[in-house]
C-alpha cells in the first residue's frame, strides 16, 4: 500500500521525536512491503519565522491532500510576546478546524513494565489499564454561546442528534477495531442534552451488533477509572466531560512522553500527535522520549490505513523495548539501562516485526 503522509516536525523536542517516529515507519515499510510518502509541513514557531504566520494556508492545503498527517508539537518562549492571533498554537487549531477533525482519540495504557509509575494501587493496577476515550472535540458547551449580564454568566451546551450520531459512529468503529465494548457516558440524569445523547447512542447501537454497548454517568465514571479501570475498552463522550476524564486517565498511566493521541473526522485522514508539549527545556540534547510520537504512528497506521498487524508490530516492539530494560529519562528508575532519544527510536525500530 501507499500512503502519503504530511510530517510536521515543530518546534522544541518536535523535530527529534517525530525523526524517531518516522525511523520506526521505514522499518514497517519495509518488511510489510508499503510505501510511505513523506512531506514535510512547517506549522507553529518554525513557520512565524519563515513565513510570518503560524500556518500558512499552503502549508494547510499539504495536510488536507494527505492520507494522514504526523505531528510533533509546535510553541516556545521564543514566540511567547507575539500577537494572539500569530502565537504558534494558533497553527495548530486553524489545522484541527481545516482539517475538519471532530473525534479525538486518547488512548490510557498502562505498561506492565511501568506500572510503579502510576499513582494507583498495585493491586488496581495489575487488573491491566487499556482503554480508549473517544472525546467529541468541536461542539458541546465550549462552542455554544457565552455571555455575562449583570452578575450572571451564561454558558450554552447544545447538541444535535448529527453531532452525536457522528462522535457515536467513532466510538462504535473504534469498539469494533479492540474488544467491542463501548461505554457512552453522559449526565441524563440531569441534561437534556445527555438524554439525546443516550437515545442516539442507542439508535446507532441497532448499526453495530457486534459491539456492547453501556451507559454510564459521568460523575460515576470519573470514579470507575481511578476505582476499576480494567472494566473499560472504549469510552465515547462529549466534549467537556471527555476533556475532564482524558486528563484524569491520563494521569493514571504514570509518563507524559509517553501517551500518543489522534483526531479524526469524516474522512480517514487523521490527525496524530503525541499529547505532550514541545518541551523546549529539553529540546537539542537528545534526551526525549519519542514513544508518544511512535505509538501516535501506530494509532495512524490502526485507524486512518487499516493497518492494524503493522500497528500491533510497533506496539509489540515498544513492550519489547522496556522489557529489554531501556528507559529515557523521563522514566528511568533504578537497575534500568538509560538511553536518548535517537537510541531509543532505534532500539524500537529494530525490534519490528521479531
Ligand atoms: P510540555 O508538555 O512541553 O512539557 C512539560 C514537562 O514534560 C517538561 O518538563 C518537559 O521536559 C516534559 N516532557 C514533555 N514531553 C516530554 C518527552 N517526550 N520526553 C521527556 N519529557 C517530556 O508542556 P509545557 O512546558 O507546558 O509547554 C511547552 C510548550 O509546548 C508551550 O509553548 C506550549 O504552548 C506548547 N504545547 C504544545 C502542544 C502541542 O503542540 N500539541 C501541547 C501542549 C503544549
């Protein structure tokens, strides 16, 4: 297969994380036999200073054309004093607004050989911590109407039964491509918005036979993933709830550098992204863990190029890899072998498809 792939390298510890993730790509490329096409995209502080502005609508127009689009992370000190409008994070959501992407996808995994890093109980969790929250990402309260009168302020959360049935198509797709469990979660105890949310869940379900579908309050939840996290496969909600709860369940999985995500809309071009910063305080010295970034590529490969035996090989060989005992920085703990950034992209690359 060929895919063309639009790579946004950043800025900060972007371009050397993303090096690493495109390293563990040419080596699925080659032993699965695909071709993987790469252009490159300038967005975020590399773009203000070449071209004035954070993402310049012919660098947009390369991510639109692609199959699926790679990024880094964009933004430092260096561009902190331009104005609103121009700092490089605006790049990042005239991209996720041009590209259309309304799901956004966050997986919370814990690695077996990283399990001391969580804040949870051992006994918790050795139950195993593998879940998805699929989050709607353009609707909901944070895009209804905000206004303050007098000494009341007003915040309106509207959906409609399109923006449900949508994020709800992800999130019974996504049940589909793992254990086909899929939990909605909302308030419908309380929200009208949440009573729709349910019914539409419920319509779609009829569409998805093979996938089980639960219900599930949301102040409930937010206790189920600190209490039973093993109980989850996939969690789809909306916006603000799934803003809260992806945070929560990403807490519990111990690493930032560690965690990879993907935005998705109505086509299969993806968006993915590791969802650290750009950490600009670690930037050039070799010593960023770029597993975000290579399992943000395995999800590509999984979600947007129905490559899941791919996906599955980078994701065997990153567990290959901490079981071997390396470990950058960020993770390191007593008896472990520390290695950099690069050393670390190639220690995983190389223990594809064995
Ligand atoms: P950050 O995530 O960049 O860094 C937070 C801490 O985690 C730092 O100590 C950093 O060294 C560490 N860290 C992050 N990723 C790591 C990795 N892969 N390996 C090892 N350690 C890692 O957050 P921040 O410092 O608040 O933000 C820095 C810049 O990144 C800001 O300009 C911010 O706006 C931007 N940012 C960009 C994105 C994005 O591009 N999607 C997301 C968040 C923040």
């Amino acid at each position: 297969m060929t895919k063309n792939i639009a790579v946004i390298r950043g800025d900060g510890i972007g371009p050397e994380i993303v090096g690493e993730a495109l390293k563990v790509l040419d080596k699925v490329a080659e032993l699965y036999g695909h071709t993987f096409n790469y252009t490159d995209v300038d967005m975020g502080g590399c773009a203000i200073d070449k071209y004035g502005d954070p993402l310049p609508e012919s660098e947009l127009k390369k991510c639109i054309e692609s199959d699926s689009v790679l990024l880094g992370a964009v933004g430092g000190d260096k561009w902190n004093d331009v104005p609103g409008h121009m700092r490089p994070e605006k790049g990042l959501l005239r991209l996720r607004a041009g590209m259309g992407v309304y799901s956004n996808n966050r997986p919370a995994k814990i690695w077996k050989q990283l399990s001391a890093a969580s804040p949870l109980k051992k006994s918790i969790v050795d139950e195993g911590i593998d879940f998805i929250i699929v989050r709607e990402l353009i609707g909901g309260i944070y895009f209804g109407e905000h206004k303050t009168e007098g000494d009341t302020a007003i915040d309106i959360l509207k959906y409609n039964e399109a923006e449900i049935e949508r994020i709800g198509r992800i999130g019974f797709e996504t049940a589909q491509k793992r254990n086909k469990k899929l939990c909605s979660v909302e308030k419908s105890n309380v929200l009208d918005s949440s009573r729709l949310w349910k019914k539409v869940m419920h319509k779609l379900a009829e569409e998805y036979p093979d996938v089980e579908l639960s219900d599930m309050l949301v102040d409930n939840c937010a206790m189920q993933i600190v209490k039973n996290p093993s109980q989850f496969d996939v969690i789809v909600t909306e916006n603000m709830f799934g803003d809260i709860l992806s945070d929560e369940a990403s807490m519990i999985t111990g690493s930032i550098g560690m965690i990879p995500s993907s935005s998705l809309g109505a086509t299969s071009c993806g968006l993915y992204e590791p969802i650290h910063g750009s950490a600009p305080d670690i930037a050039g010295k070799d010593i960023a863990n770029p597993i975000g970034t290579i399992l943000s590529a395995a999800m590509m490969l999984r979600f947007s190029f129905d490559m899941a035996k791919e996906a599955d090989a980078i994701e065997n060989a990153v567990s290959a890899y901490l079981d071997a005992g390396y470990r950058t920085g960020d993770i390191m703990s007593e008896g472990m072998i520390k290695v950099g950034c690069k050393q670390c992209g190639e220690l995983i690359a190389e223990r594809i498809g064995i």
